[in-house]
C-alpha cells in the first residue's frame, strides 16, 4: 500500500478493486530468533500513538435524518466512543479490550515472547479496505477523516477465533487461552489495514500440526481465509448494503419461480410443444423410467459421458426456444436482475479472475437445470386428480390429464389412472370394511362381552344361596 503522509488520507473511487483484502504472512520463531529479534518487539512498534496508529479520530459515524434521532443517539451513547477517555492508554486490542493499558501491554508481550521461546510460528494477516467501501458502510468520513475505530475492532474481535480454530488441520490452541493475538489500525496508507498477529504460546507438540522437520507448520487454509474475510466484512455492512443485496436475492429468486411455473404451463397446455417433448422423451433410457433427472451437476451434461446426454441435448434446444419466445420478457428480467449482483459482487471482492463464472451465469444455468428437471419430473409423475382446494395452494402447477406430458406417456405405452394400480376384489373376495365400521363393530363387541359376564356373576350367586363364594371376573371370563 501507498503511503499517504497523514492521517486517514484514504483514496476513494476504486470500485475494481476488492473491499476487504486478507493477505498473510508467516514468521518462524527460529528465523526471528537468527534475525535478533523478539516476537514481544512488536507490541512496542505499533504500540503508542506512532506514525502508523492513533485513536483521536476514533468516532463512531451514524447516519442521522433528524434532529429526534440525534438526541436520542446523544442521550443513549454519545457520539465519540473513544476507550482512551475510559483510562486505557493504547489503541491496540485483544479480545478483551479495544485500547490496552501498560500493564496489558507488558503481559502481551511476556506471552509473545514465550511463544517464540518454545518455537513456535507467528501469523500476520491485514485486513486492507477499500476507502469507498468504508464511506458507504458508515465507518469512514473523508471531509472529517473520522473512523469508527471500535467498530472495525469489534468485527475483528467477532472473527479471530474461526482463525484460530480453523485455519490448520487442528485448532491452533490447546485450550481457551492457548493463543495469544492483538491487532492494531494503520491509518497511514492509500487503503485502511487493519493488521492482527496471533501465535500458540505452549509448544507445538501434535504431529498433525508439525512439519517433518518437527518445526510448526504456518498455514492458513485458504477456505477459513476466505469465511473470515466474509464474515468481517458482513459485520461492517450498513443495513441498507444488506437489504440492497438481499432485495436482489429475492427478486432473482421470484423470477426463478415464474419460469418454472410457466414454463410447465405452457409446455403441458400449448401444442406446438408437443413434437419437442416427444423428441425428448424418445431418448430418454428406459430402464431409468420413473427416476428421470439431470443429475448431480451444476447444469445439463451434452457430452456421451452422461446416460442423459441425448435427452439432454433435446431439453437444452426448447429451454432456448421457450425463453427467446413465450418467456422472453421475464427471462429478460431475470438476466438484467441478476446482472446487479454482479456489479454489487466486483464492488465487494474487484474483478473476477479470468475464467471465472459470474453471480448472473451461474444463476443461469442453476435456471435451466431446474427447468430441465421440473419437465423430467412431469414423465416421472403420474397425473392425479385434485381432491381438495388446498391442493391448488400447495402444488401451484398441476399437470392437465389430457395434457402434452399425459398425452406422451400414455402414447409410450405408460399407464396414467392411477386407480389401476389399487387391486379390485375379487369374485370370492368382499371389499374392505371402512376403518371407522370396524371401530364401531369392536365398540359394540366390547359392550355385549361386558354384559354377558355381569349376567354370569349374577346367575353363579343364585345357584346356592347355602355356599358363599366370591368369583372375579377375571375367573368368570376363563371359565366362559
């Protein structure tokens, strides 16, 4: 990074580029330790208000509309959040302070010095942000060059230990308190970096996590680099950011619904459909009847590599017909929705690698492989009768029985009354009585049982008054 020669003088108007970058670095203990010098060093060079960290323009910005919301935020919080007006004397932090004290200080760098004793490796990551990026998500005000310090701090707080726990084959502490870590603002650069250092202080002593050479390996796994970099930046994200985004996740996700929905409709209730489904259902493998579908891919599979390649190919010819005609216009807005995650996405991360799919293509094909199973489904799916009104709510497309999918299965010789399928009787057979018959039937067993056994006890005490004999009705119902 450029450096600016003041304080929060960063740039602005640099969309192509990445809001949060994470890059690493690795210092072994015993390249350190060859070099003279001492983990615990670092506590002191980025210590105190240096030429790289301050905290006097620590300010949370809010965004205010009125003079009520002003007051109330006055009389809630104050608007500066500064730790050092609280007695804390350094803008470095930890997990549990966002400003350090001396005695904090001295303790930190015990620790890290101990770390390196017992060889162990120290990572340094930065996280670099955008200048824009900052202005728009409320953390940054290039005319006052106030910086909402604690907050950003918070974030990182919020994130460190799926670092930690993440990052290698093993968690990289032991126990709670096994690592040690702190982080600083750097306000001295083109772009805002905030710069974490963290490091186990016990020895390292699981072979999963030592080199052969019995050194500790330092390595980040480059999937926990990335769910860090995300989360970080989602924590810092003004509300209207989230709900800009998540507005466009749903209407893409409307969209999606529409096809699908009218794509079956008019394929099952429109004639000129007929010959392409037909088409496709001619080369569709018999012996997968009933278990149709595009596979466990991201879209259709052409190639001979897939059973479902022919059929495929038919399926990839009259989802383009269908969207360049009858679904032109919904498609279209399908596309030109998603395109906006695509702009929202290189403002967040900069531009894609070359050859990497954008937000809208993948969206594109995740469309046409459910639009390609939906009509694989309709050749699975025996029609059935819509019994209640409730059913129209649950299932929004019901295949018509006189159909183009009805028409096709049957003309393929596949049976489609699914009242064939329940057994008749037959001649020396009597149809099932309705359960709630045989319920009733039972009650009324039960009932007749009931009396016949008090009408025994009674006629047992009248056979001889001269013999006294008590008789349960549990022998009575034996003897019966």
């Amino acid at each position: 990074m450029a450096k600016t020669g003041g304080f929060a003088n960063f740039a602005t108007g640099e969309k192509k580029t990445g809001a949060v970058l994470l890059p690493t670095h690795f210092t072994t203990a015993s390249q350190a330790t060859k070099e003279g010098k001492q983990f615990g060093n670092l506590v002191r060079t980025y210590a105190a208000k240096s030429s790289k960290v301050m905290d006097e323009n620590n300010e949370a910005l809010v965004d205010i509309t009125d003079a009520e919301n002003d007051l109330n935020i006055s009389d809630s919080f104050g608007y500066s959040s500064r730790f050092s007006a609280t007695g804390d004397e350094h803008p470095l932090f930890d997990s549990d302070t966002l400003n350090m004290t001396d005695e904090q200080m001295d303790h930190l760098e015990d620790r890290l010095n101990l770390a390196q004793k017992n060889g162990n490796v120290l990572h340094e990551m930065a996280f670099s942000m955008r200048g824009d990026w900052l202005v728009e998500n409320g953390l940054y005000d290039p005319e006052t060059k106030q910086l909402d310090q604690d907050r950003l701090k918070r974030a990182e707080q919020h994130i460190v230990q799926d670092l930690f726990d993440k990052g290698g084959a093993q968690p990289l502490g032991e126990s709670p308190d096994d690592v040690v870590w702190f982080g600083a603002v750097h306000q001295d650069t083109d772009h805002l970096n905030m710069h974490i250092w963290y490091v186990k202080e016990t020895k390292e002593t699981r072979p999963s996590m030592l080199h052969y050479s019995g050194e500790p390996k330092g390595v980040i796994d480059f999937n926990a680099k990335k769910q860090a970099e995300s989360k970080f930046r989602y924590e810092l994200e003004s509300d209207a950011t989230k709900i800009r985004r998540a507005n466009v996740y749903e209407a893409v996700g409307n969209y999606r619904s529409t096809l699908k929905h009218d794509t079956l409709e008019n394929l099952d209730k429109t004639h000129c459909y007929t010959a392409d489904l037909q088409k496709i259902f001619a080369v569709l493998p018999q012996d997968l009847r009933g278990r149709w579908k595009v596979g466990n891919t991201t879209s259709l599979v052409t190639d001979d590599a897939s059973r479902m390649a022919p059929a495929n190919r038919q399926m990839n010819q009259l989802i383009d017909k269908l969207l360049t005609h009858e679904l032109k216009d919904d498609y279209q807005a399908f596309q030109e929705t998603a395109r906006k995650m695509d702009e929202m996405m290189t403002e967040t991360h900069g531009n894609q690698h070359k050859g990497q799919l954008k937000w809208s293509e993948t969206q594109d094909k995740r469309l046409r492989k459910e639009l390609a199973n939906g009509i694989y489904r309709q050749f699975n799916e025996t029609f059935k009768e819509r019994q209640l009104e409730n059913d129209a709510i649950k299932q929004s497309f019901q295949k018509a029985k006189k159909g183009n999918f009805e028409k096709i299965r049957r003309a393929n010789g596949i049976d489609n009354d699914h009242q064939k399928d329940i057994k008749k009787p037959t001649i020396h057979q009597k149809p099932l009585a309705p359960m709630g018959k045989l319920n009733r039937i039972a009650k009324r067993m039960t009932k007749q049982s009931r009396q016949e056994l008090q009408q025994m006890h009674r006629m047992m005490q009248d056979m001889d008054s001269s013999i006294t004999q008590n008789v349960s009705d549990q022998s009575l119902s034996s003897y019966i």
